[in-house]
C-alpha cells in the first residue's frame, strides 16, 4: 500500500475509499500483503473503522508490518492456519545534520506509539510487551496470534489444542541463536589422531631386494 499507486497491485487510500464508499452493510476485507506506507494503511485503518457496518477481516496469506496495522481494524479478525502476521518497528531513510536525523528519530518514535495504539485496542497486551515484539521483528502463525489476540478466529479452526508457545519467530531471536551455534561449533576441539607406534626395523630379505633393484637400475 502507498500514497501514490506505481504499481497495478498497489492499494492507495484514495482507491480504498472508492471502493469502500460503494458498498453498504457488512464487509469482508482479505489481506495478503507484505506492508507499505505507515500513514496510508493509518488513513485506511481509520476508514475501516468508521464504518457504518460490520467488518471482518480475512487474512489468507500474510499480513506484516503496515498490513497488520490495518488487519487490526476489523470487527473480527481471522486468518487462514497456514498464513503468518508480523509486526515491527517503523522505518524511514533520513539525511541531512545532526538536527534532522534527531527529528527522524523522534518521528519514528511517535509513529511507532501510534501503531501500538492499534496493536493495543485490538490485543489488549501491553505497550511494553508490543513494543518488546515490534522490537524484535515478530513473526506469529495462526495460533499464536489467536493467543496473543491479534486475531479473533482461525480460518477452518483445525484445533484448538495446538500449542501456541512455540510458534512465534523473533528474527533477533534466531540470529542471535544462529550465532552462538557458529561460535560453539568453532570452540569444537578436535580429538588428536592416536599415535601409531613406528616400526623403524626392515625385513633383511626386503632390504636386499630394494638393494637389487638399485643395482639393476644403476647397470
């Protein structure tokens, strides 16, 4: 999603409004996207919201970064068992004197309390929680972000009883995990080959055959 469409496939607000201000009654919004612009999905989170009817948001095949700002603007929330949600802080390209990166830094702050407020209303976890996720680029299956709250339901609902602890994915996480298994494995000590004991004595037969073939080869 951006502000301007380049592409055929880009969702800009204005073509979200359009679309949306067509229908009437209860809608069902699908979600298969990777993110985009912070304020436009913030413009389209907030279109969601104020309408009349009922919204239902369908996450078929991922919904991360600003895609998940907007799933959370739905009156109910599912999301296929094989899809994923990912959430994760703001980002921006800056330049310039020390005073304007200070700005870009205090911009990015501001922005990322903003989509914990949408996390938050949705989720009810707390901001230190979210912002610990956000910090760490995290990425839930089905079942963690039902357990979370960052969902209502699960497309098909195969069961219930899936443990859900394990299906989170913090990149920081795995690289730092990844890390320390390089390390150790290069700590690895390997076992000194056994000596083999040297046997410095020669048959007198075997001497006397290699004495000939010098000879030999000498004439």
């Amino acid at each position: 999603m951006a502000e301007v469409s380049w592409f055929d496939d880009d969702i800009t607000p204005k073509l979200f409004k359009d679309e949306l201000m067509s229908e009437n009654g209860n809608i069902t919004v699908w979600i298969n996207s990777p993110g985009g612009d912070c304020v436009a999905a913030a413009q389209i989170y907030n279109m969601l919201k104020d309408y009349e009817g009922e919204v239902t948001i369908k996450v078929d095949g991922i919904a991360a970064s600003a895609g998940s700002v907007i799933a959370m603007a739905g009156d109910k929330v599912v999301m296929s068992p094989v899809a994923m949600m990912m959430i994760h802080n703001p980002s921006t390209q800056a330049f310039g004197e020390k005073v304007d990166l200070e700005k870009a830094i205090a911009m990015l702050d501001e922005v990322k309390e903003s989509i914990i407020n949408a996390y938050e209303i949705k989720t009810g976890q707390s901001r230190t929680k979210i912002s610990h996720m956000m910090d760490a680029e995290t990425w839930m299956d089905a079942y963690a972000a039902k357990d979370l709250g960052f969902i209502d339901e699960i497309i098909g609902d195969i069961d219930e009883n899936v443990p859900v602890g394990q299906n989170t994915f913090s990149e920081a996480v795995v690289n730092n995990s990844l890390m320390s298994a390089i390390a150790k494995k290069c700590r690895i000590e390997v076992p000194e080959p056994k000596k083999q004991e040297v046997n410095n004595t020669i048959a007198a037969d075997s001497l006397m055959s290699r004495l000939n073939l010098m000879k030999n080869w000498r004439n």
